[in-house]
C-alpha cells in the first residue's frame, strides 16, 4: 500500500468513522464533567489520521491508541492502527489489531488482505533467523474458516430467525389439510430447521465455547514462558509474535498462555493480546 493509496483510503473511511467518534464522546460527555473530554475524542482521531496521512506512523499508534483506550471501538479505527504498526515494522501488533478489525467487520477484504501481509512478513523474519515455524492462526479449523465471514450477532440472528422460520411453519402444518401444501410446508420446515441447525454448528465454531481459555495474539516478538508468574521462574518454553495462544488464566502481571502445540506457560501480560 503507497502512501496515496493510504491517503484515498483513510479520506473515505472518515466519513464512516465520524458516528462511531461522535458517539464516544457523547458517552464520556455524559460520564464526565468536563465538556473539553469529549471534544478531546474527536481531535484524537483527526490528529491521528492526519499523522498516518503523512506518513508519521510514530504519531498516528499514539492517536489511535488512545482512541482504543478511550472505548472508540471501530473496525476502520482498529485498521489504520493496524496499518501504522505495519508501517513501523510491528507485525505481531499488526496482526493483532487487524484480527480486531475483523472481528467487527468478517468480510473488511483490505484487512483480511493487511492480516495475511503482516503474516507473510513475520513468517520472512523467522526464515531469515533460521525459525521456519509457521505463523500459528486464531481458527485453522474448515468450519471456523467457513464462519468467517460473519460476526457472531449474525450468526446469533440467523439462529434465532431459521429456528423461529421452522417453528412456524410446523405450526401451520399442523393446521392445513390439503396433502400438496402440507407437503410444502413439511420440507419448507426441515430446510428452515436445516439451516438453524448449520447457523449454530457456526456459532459454536466461532464462539469456541467448549475451548478453555480466551483467543488471544502474542504481541512480542519472543517471549519466554515460564513455569510460574513472576519473572525468576524457570524457563519452559518460548512463544513468538503474531502466533495465535489461548489465555489460560492470569496473576499479576503474568498470563497462563497455550500454544497451538499444546505447550503451557506463564508471560508477561504486556506481551499479549486479548481478542
């Protein structure tokens, strides 16, 4: 991405990132007595998107951090700080926030194409250090590849509409008489109970509800992982950046971390992001 290109493309996602802007400040208006901390929202994001316009990638990660920070939890946000952290040579950070990104919007083609650059790239790195490993995703699974690209409110609806769409025809099933219309009825119900069947096989692979722990990126480039939370432990193994980890559980300043392989640890909380 040319930094023209970077430019066309921040000019047109403004518009769409105004309401999501206006409606934080409005919530920090309301929470707080300060009428300046919500108009302090809005100089954030202009200031950060006139940094990564001109190409003060340093600048721009400070901005939309604190818009982040601040409870701006927008798909167009979330991107362009992936693209800053990108630019700044931060791939496992630009994984992380790209995998955010995609969590609002599934079907964002830009961020699903920045995540598989940020990747490609850190995947270079470890070849270029004699690591070969490849870079560990969040979903491997067919199924949760295929779920992709909806959001779990989605999925969550069309649950809730086929089952709904199933009851009722089942319903006026039970009350007509005519054989043709009854027979119409009966496979309008399998197919609409056929579809509620799929959208919550899609949902589980998606929610993962009966995987312990919560999806989370490996933020650092290495980390090492220890066989306890505090930072004199024994070493037991060592995660690295952009690798999808399941987070296990927390002390202090420490997470319990699972790798894709199965091996355990504990690692810095600043070293790990939740998605």
């Amino acid at each position: 991405m040319t930094r023209s290109l970077h430019q066309a493309r921040a000019a047109l996602r403004a518009a769409r990132v105004v309401g999501a802007v206006v409606a934080a400040a409005l919530l920090v208006t309301l929470a707080s007595p300060r009428p300046a901390a919500a108009q302090r929202i809005e100089d954030l994001f202009d200031h950060a998107t006139t940094a990564a316009a001109s190409g003060d990638y340093d600048r721009a990660v400070v901005g939309y951090e604190q818009l982040v920070a601040a409870g701006v939890d927008d798909p167009d946000v979330l991107y362009d700080l992936a693209v800053s952290w990108a630019r700044l040579g931060a791939y496992p950070k630009a994984v992380y926030y790209f995998e955010r990104a995609l969590e609002l919007r599934p079907r964002d083609a830009g961020a699903r194409a920045g995540l598989r650059a940020a990747r490609d790239a850190i995947a270079a790195e470890r070849a270029a250090a004699g690591h070969a490993a490849p870079v560990a995703e969040a979903s491997a699974s067919l199924l949760s590849r295929l779920s992709r690209p909806f959001t779990e409110t989605t999925l969550g609806w069309m649950l809730l509409c086929f089952d709904a769409l199933a009851c009722l025809l089942l319903l006026l099933r039970l009350r007509v008489r005519g054989e043709a219309v009854r027979l119409g009825l009966t496979l309008g119900t399998l197919g609409a109970a056929a579809l509620a069947a799929l959208s919550l096989v899609a949902l589980l692979a998606r929610v993962q509800p009966f995987t312990p722990g919560e999806r989370a990126i490996v933020l650092s480039p290495t980390v090492a992982l220890r066989e306890a939370p505090f930072p004199g432990a024994v070493k037991s193994g060592q995660a690295y950046g952009g690798d999808a980890v399941r987070v296990l559980g927390r002390h202090d300043d420490f997470v319990q971390i699972r790798d894709v392989d199965g091996e355990l640890g504990w690692a810095p909380s600043q070293s790990v992001g939740v998605l």
